[in-house]
C-alpha cells in the first residue's frame, strides 16, 4: 500500500499559534508537503501525542474505485474521551479540505477523486496496552498490522 507518514512534529505545529480549526492551521504547515502530492497515496498517516499517550489517525485516501470518498479512522491502544478525536477530526478534515484546494487547483494528479473529508472518524478495534508506558511499541505495531496486514 502506498503510504505517507507526517511527522511526529506535523499535528502538534498544525495546531499551533491558537488557531481554531485545520484550514487556518494549515498555514503553519504548507511547506511540509510543497513537493509531496499527498493524494496519491493510499494512506496517511498522522501520528498523535495528546497528554503524552501516543496514537495515531489514519486517513484512506482512496476507496476501491477513484470516486469512493475517503475515511478517516483512529488507531488507539489506550482509548480517551471522544474530544481527543473530536478535535483531530476539526483539524484533520480542515487540513485536509485546504490540501486539496491549494495544491491540486493547478491539476493535481488527483481531478476527479472525491475528497470528502467531512466524513466522521470511527475508532477501530486494535490490541489494547495494560499500562501507562507503551503506547509507543503499540504505534508501531498498529502501523505495522495496518500496512501489512494483522498475520
């Protein structure tokens, strides 16, 4: 599957200088991507840091066919109140919104692909950590079973 991985720094610097939402956050981070076209990968993937515990949000850029809408989804081994996703679905689907409306306005590899990323993140079932300190090794396995399947 064809994947791109923002970042550890990426949602952080988003959210940064007080703004409300991902449109106006993507001026802090429109650099980032200036020469990665963002929508031809299958996959992105957003790594998280909310209160110190680490997840990540995953966004599928295309469906089965070019004009399946895209979803996004939480990959979480210690799972938190519903703002936490809340709000990264504000900035997210904002970010996302303003992506595609900068960057492929000029004939983006992406024409014709249905971007609707007004979509409602879902929190998918993945293995769970008993503790306070692991979250870390659980990213890294939630990628790995995302990108290579749960074997």
């Amino acid at each position: 599957a064809s994947c791109y991985v923002f970042s550890s720094h990426f949602f952080t610097r988003l959210k940064a200088s007080g703004v409300e939402d991902g449109d106006s956050g993507w001026a802090n981070v429109r650099r980032w991507t200036k020469k990665t076209d963002l929508f031809s990968h299958e996959y992105l993937i957003v790594p998280i840091n909310t209160n110190v515990h680490w997840w990540m949000a995953v966004v599928k850029s295309k469906g089965d066919t070019e004009k399946s809408p895209s979803t996004l989804f939480w990959l979480d081994s210690c799972n938190g109140p519903g703002k936490r996703y809340q709000d990264a679905l504000r900035y997210l689907c904002g970010y996302l919104r303003r992506e595609w409306s900068e960057r492929c306005k000029s004939g983006g590899t992406v024409q014709g692909v249905g971007m609707n990323y007004g979509l409602m993140g879902m929190n998918e079932a993945v293995p769970q950590q008993e503790n306070g300190v692991d979250c870390g090794i659980f990213f890294l396995e939630n990628a790995r079973r995302l990108l290579w399947g749960s074997g």
